[in-house]
C-alpha cells in the first residue's frame, strides 16, 4: 500500500509537471510574442506622435515669425524653426528601422511624397519673412503651406490608429490564449483531484499518526522554548548587570586620572589615584578575561594544560591575593592542610588558581563577620584533592542552590545590586573544573555560611609523593624589573598604528636607554628595515594598510633575522601558533604586563651601561616614521 500511494503522487506529479510545462511554455511563447509587438506598436505611436508634434511646432513656429518685428528674434525664431527638423527626422529615422507591414510601408511612402511637398513651402515662407517680402505674400505662402501640410497630419493619424488597431488584435489573441490555457487548468486540476481522492482515505491516518507524533514534538518544543526564554532572560538581567561592573571601574580610572590633574595635587594624592586606575584597570581586565573564557568553554576553545604543580605554591598565591581582601573587612583567614597531602599533583596551576580565587572572593564578598578557610584534603580512593572554602557570610537558600551555578544568574535577584559581580563567577569555575577532570560541590543555609568544595583530580604521575609537613616561606621578593638591574643597548623598531600605545611603549623603552623607531604601519616597517638596521621589531598585528602577520612574512622571505616579537591583545592558542608559524620569535599580550615586557625586550638587547646610568637617562631617541 505504501508504494500505491508513492506511485499515485508519483503520477500526480508528473502529470502536475508535464501538463504545467507545457501550459507554461504556451502561454509563455504567446505571451512573448503579445509582448513584443505590443513593445513595437507602442514605440512606433511614439515616434509617430514625435513626427507630428515637429511638424506641429514647425507650423506654430511660422506663425510667430510673422507677428515678429525684431530682426534678431526673428533670426532666432528662424533658427529655431530648421532645428525643429531634426527630432522628424531622428524620430523617422527609427520609425523605418522598425518592422512594418506592407499597409505600414504605404504609408510611410505616402508621408515621403507629402513631406517631399510640403516641407519646401514652408521653407519657402520662412525665407518670404526673412527678406521681409510683403505681408500678403507671406500669408498667401503660409496657407499653401497649411493646406500641404494637413495631408502629412491625416496620413501620421493613420499610422497611429493602425499601431492601436494591431495593439487591439494582439489583446484580442492573448485574451484567446488565456482562455485556452484556463480551460487546461480547469482540466488537469480535475484530474489531479480524482487521482488525489483515490488515496486521501488511506492518507488521512498517516496524517493522523503524524499529529500524534508533532503534538509530542510541540510539546517538547514549549518546553524548550520556556528554557530559552529563561536563558534570554537571565543573559539580559546580566548584560544588565555587566554594563554596570565594566562602567564601575571605568568610571573609576576616567575620573582618578581627570583628578589627578586638578591643581593643589600633592605627590601622594597622584600616587593613590594612581594606584586606584591600575587597581580597577585589573578588576575591569579580570572581568572581560571571565567572559572571554565563558564564550571558549562554550565553543569547546578553552585551552588547559597539565602539568606537575605544587599545590602549595598555587594557595601560596591566592593566600598573597585573598589575605589583604579579607583583613580589610575583618575577616579571619587560614588555609589549613590535613596530611599527608601529594608534593605535586598533576593538573593546570593558572586554572586551579583561577577557580579557588573566584571561590574565595565570592566568600569575602558575602561575608561580613567572622572567617574565611580553606581546608586542603586527599582522598586516596578516587585520587581526588579536595580544596573546600568554607565562609560565615550570608549563605544561600536551600531552594537557591542549584542556581548558582548557571551562567549570568545569582542566587538573589538582589544579590547583583547589593554585591556587585557579574554572576560569571561560579559558573565559570565550575567549568573550569569540569575541563580538568574534577567538579565543585557546594552546601549552604542561608543566614549560616556557605561552603565551596572544589574536588580535582591529581593526575596520572608515575608516583605521587606525599609529604607530612609543609612550612609556609616568606613571600619571594620581586625580582627587580630589568629597568632597575640593568641598561641596555641597541635599536628598537615599534610598529604599532595606535598614537597612545605608541606613546606608551616610548616611554617604557625610553628607561632602557635604546635607541626607538617608531612605524605607524607594516609597509612604513619594511620600508624602514630596508634604511636601518634594528636589534629588535615590536610588532603589532591589527593595523591598517599592512598588518603585522604579512609584514613579518615578507620579512622572512627577505632574510631578514632580526628578532620580531609580537604585540597583541589576539592571543588564543592558535593566534600565538600562526605569528610563530610567519616568523615571530615570540608574543607580547595587551594589556602590557611592563614585569614580562622588560623581561622580554632584555633577553633581545644587549647590556649597554649601569642601572643608575639608565634611570638617570630618560632620552631615547624617538624617531616616527
């Protein structure tokens, strides 16, 4: 049964397509040729009617010469008297290029032989008035002229009524065609009707059992529909709230740099507001790093490596970060160790110390008396460490929960308002620790406290060595920035588009007492490297006319083997591999991090001199290309 109704339709179709085809290329070919001559017959009335009109004009144009007295006018009126021959002419000229009957070529004999005697006459009256002949005699000229000309008038009314006479007999023929072409539509829907009867009993319950099946699917439809509203509207609550955290710290950099340069500024007011720009810049940089590392996770881009890492040395970090935080509120703050616990464990230290101190803020944040610890803890039976931060701060509702570790949501609408945060937080670290193999837990009651535990699988390493003790060190001392160890030597080329970085960059290099260049562009770059010799290219890549990716290539394709390090906010795994691929020797990222770009520019350049020297100089060449 199921091939008869497949065969029905089959023959349905091909009889739909047959018969339409040929309707269709029927009417189409009539309909084209209506058309055309319809198109002609239209052209040729107009022409027509633009032979008439010259005459017309000529005619008027006669009359007027005899009621002028001026000798210049009437010039001018005879000038503009001949030039009204040539639109008759233009306009006969493509009137006897078109096709025509042999009743349409009479006529445009007959209208040859009128013009042939007309148009001398009025020449001839038109040359009467110009050597001013008597007045009689120019009227006597003119309606000889007239009665010539009244012939050329009747025989152009001929040819437009002969061209309305073939647009009416070519309406007439496609009214025949329509009607033909109605009646076998009527006929083939007829018979697309009867063929269709005869299986529509049996394809009503296929239709039927299909309706079963899409009400099932409506309804999962709703369902997800409710879901992707929730979504939509979670992510505009928000985008709500992230335009308020990135504006917040914006708002402080714009206005502690606008203050700084009030006047009655003390050294230590400049040196606070400074200090607070560079402490919301962080906290503005932290918050697009989040984002940028929720939109990878969501597209599977999220890089993560794993290597041997001491845990140790990770909540060392966080202590260094946290502890001032928690003091500022006061708040107790410990880290406590349960041994014996694995020297080193095999994961992502930047990863693992991204989600204990997103942990911990939210645990500041929302706590106001009392403590913040973090336990650390192994379980040997599944080879899990376990980090468990653990606060006395507001905590959550039983029923709040489960929420808090969807992406743009909190807890409490209210949350958001009181606290701040971008609610990416949570979300985002639960993320992270999915990717490396482990999961965060989390138990809380409000108005008692909440506790985070982040459980992490410690890696395959071929032995995990435990340890019973671990004796916290001091802080390691900051290793002194190059600025302060040494000076150095040597031409730097700077090709970078953007005037403020440019300003930047000349400013941090001026303290290494190098020799800058400054390129706007990579074509002004290669044109600088073919003048000069450089010891080091700092390359931007995002820049008009050339960017930094084709002008490193060139570059190498010359030979030329002077470092090039690139400089861009585009740092992805894959970015990194394609300036390296190209010829870079190595990146530098934006926002610049003056410690690693230091380090960086030092390991190229040559040392050129004591430090003092170099702290003393402040002027390095600057040239801009």
């Amino acid at each position: 049964m199921k091939y008869s109704v497949q065969l029905g339709f089959g023959i349905i179709i091909l009889l739909m397509i047959a018969s339409s085809g040929g309707v269709l290329y029927q009417t189409q070919h009539a309909n084209s040729i209506v058309d055309e001559l319809v198109s002609v017959t239209s052209t040729k009335i107009e022409y027509a009617y633009i032979m008439r009109s010259a005459i017309f004009q000529r005619a008027n144009s006669l009359h007027i010469m005899l009621t002028i007295d001026d000798a210049f006018e009437l010039d001018e009126e005879i000038f503009n008297f001949h030039a009204l021959a040539r639109p008759y002419r233009e306009a006969r000229s493509q009137l006897l290029a078109l096709p025509m009957t042999e009743r349409e070529r009479l006529l445009h004999d007959r209208l040859r032989a009128l013009a042939m005697a007309s148009q001398p006459l009025s020449e001839h009256s038109a040359e009467l008035m110009q050597v001013e002949a008597k007045h009689e005699d120019i009227v006597k000229a003119l309606n000889i002229a007239r009665e010539q000309r009244a012939p050329m008038f009747v025989a152009l009314d001929e040819l437009v009524s002969l061209q309305k006479q073939y647009g009416h007999d070519a309406l007439t023929k496609s009214r025949a065609l329509y009607d033909e072409t109605r009646w076998a539509i009527v006929i083939i829907t007829a018979l697309v009707l009867a063929l269709s009867f005869s299986i529509s009993i049996y394809v009503s319950h296929i239709v039927a059992r299909k309706n079963r099946q899409l009400l099932d699917k409506n309804q999962e439809l709703e369902i997800a529909s409710d879901k992707a509203k929730a979504a939509t509207d979670s992510k505009s609550a928000f985008l709500a709230n992230m335009s308020h955290e990135i504006r917040t710290p914006i708002t402080a950099i714009i206005g502690f740099a606008e203050s700084s340069l009030f006047g009655g500024q003390t050294m230590e007011m400049r040196q606070k507001a400074l200090k607070i720009i560079i402490g919301s810049g962080k906290h503005l940089l932290h918050i697009i790093n989040d984002i940028l590392d929720l939109s990878k996770i969501e597209a599977n881009k999220l890089e993560v490596e794993k290597i041997p890492t001491s845990i140790f040395r990770v909540m060392k970090d966080v202590e260094d970060i946290v502890k001032p935080l928690a003091a500022a509120k006061g708040l107790d703050f410990n880290i406590r160790y349960s041994f014996p616990l694995p020297e080193k464990i095999n994961t992502d230290p930047l990863r693992v110390k991204q989600i204990v101190l997103n942990l911990c803020s939210n645990a500041v944040k929302f706590t106001e008396t009392g403590h913040v610890y973090i336990d650390i803890l192994y379980r040997n039976k599944d080879n899990k460490l376990i980090v468990e931060v653990a606060d006395s701060g507001i905590g959550i509702d039983e029923k709040k929960v489960k929420y808090v570790f969807e992406p743009f949501s909190q807890a409490e609408a209210s949350t958001s308002r009181r606290y701040g945060g971008t609610g990416l937080g949570l979300s985002l670290s639960n993320d992270l620790a999915r990717t490396l193999g482990g999961l965060i837990e989390v138990d809380s009651t409000s108005g008692a406290g909440s506790c985070f535990r982040l459980l992490l699988d410690a890696g395959k390493l071929d032995s995990l060595d435990f340890i019973d003790t671990y004796l916290p060190v001091d802080a390691d001392q900051p290793a002194l920035s190059p600025l302060a160890t040494v000076a150095l030597s040597g031409k730097v080329l700077v090709v970078e588009d953007n005037d403020v970085n440019q300003k930047l960059l000349t400013l941090f290099l001026e303290k290494l007492n190098v020799e800058i260049v400054i390129a706007e562009n990579g074509q002004v770059a290669l044109d600088k490297t073919k003048e000069e010799e450089f010891d080091l290219i700092l390359m931007d890549i995002q820049m008009p006319i050339m960017d930094g990716v084709e002008a490193t290539r060139i570059l190498r394709q010359r030979n030329y083997t002077k470092p090039i390090v690139a400089l861009t906010a585009n740092v992805m795994k894959e970015d990194v591999e394609k300036y390296i691929e190209v010829g870079c020797n190595g990146s530098l990222s934006k926002p610049i991090d003056t410690k690693i770009f230091f380090e960086v520019v030092s390991s190229y350049l040559i040392s050129g001199g004591d430090a003092n020297d170099a702290a003393i100089n402040m002027g390095g060449e600057v040239r801009n290309a």
